[in-house]
C-alpha cells in the first residue's frame, strides 16, 4: 500500500528562481546541503542528499512545476518509485510551494511529518534569504562605485 500527502511553504524567492535552483545541481545543494545532480532535461536522471534520493524528471514547466519520480534508499525492492509534484505560485513575499508527494509507500511517514520542512522547506528560505542579501549587497557597492567615478 502506499499514500499521498501535501504540504505548503512561503519561499522568499520567485518561482522562476525556485524552478531554476531545483534543477540545478549546484544550487539545488547549496539550498539542502546536500550532494544533487539535477537537470532541466525531462526524463533526465536526478539525485538529492548525496545519492539518498534518486529519480527522473517526468514533468517540467519552466517557473510553475516540476514532476519528478523519486525513491530513497529506504524504499525496498518491492517499493514503486514515489512522485513528488512541486507546484509553484506567486504570492505577496515570495512564492508558495506546494509539494504534493504520491504513492509513498506506507510507513514511510517521516517525509510529511517533518523531513520535508526540515531538509527542504527550512533551508530553502535561508538560501534565498542569503542570495536576495548578496544581491542587495553588489547593488550596494554599483551603486558607491558609481558615484565615486562621478566625482
């Protein structure tokens, strides 16, 4: 047997910014901390938390939705790969994420009950809170630096 649940986080950060980080391997590790290889290719093979998490992108709408087939290394041989549906929507101080995660096989609860929050919601919004600071930063200093020039 398996199950489906869904779960929803303000991130600070457009959907597009969202979309293209979660596809990125690079990114999509400095938003968890852990290992991914991601890609923007639909049936392209994807890993996350260091090889935790493996799957195929199924479904790619740029800045609104990512499909993907993912199972953990805690799934048996028996166990379907699960899909994870991560829906994006713009909203006043970001974006809403909607994670609608199917066909989870019975047991497997820690992943609504906190694994998600934990490993991808809570970090997410300290990435971005970062980057939107990095950018407010480098503005900061065009900004003196232009100034300096005209003088």
């Amino acid at each position: 047997m398996t199950y489906r649940f869904k779960l929803t986080a303000t991130i600070p950060a457009s959907p597009r910014q969202i979309y293209d980080a979660w596809l990125d391997s690079r990114r999509h590790r400095a938003m968890t901390g852990g290992k991914a290889k991601q890609s923007a290719k639909i049936g392209a093979p994807v890993t996350a938390w260091d090889g935790y998490i493996s799957g195929k992108n199924l479904e790619l709408v740029p800045g609104r939705r990512i499909v993907q087939s993912w199972r953990t290394t805690k799934f048996t041989d028996a166990d379907r790969d699960s899909k994870i549906t991560v829906t994006l929507e713009p909203v006043d101080g970001g974006t809403r994420l909607t994670l609608s995660h199917s066909a989870v096989p019975d047991g497997h609860t820690s992943y609504e009950k906190g694994g998600w929050q934990s490993h991808y919601f809570e970090p997410m919004k300290k990435f971005f809170v970062k980057q939107k600071a990095k950018r407010a930063a480098g503005k900061k200093k065009k900004r003196s630096g232009a100034r300096k020039k005209r003088r």
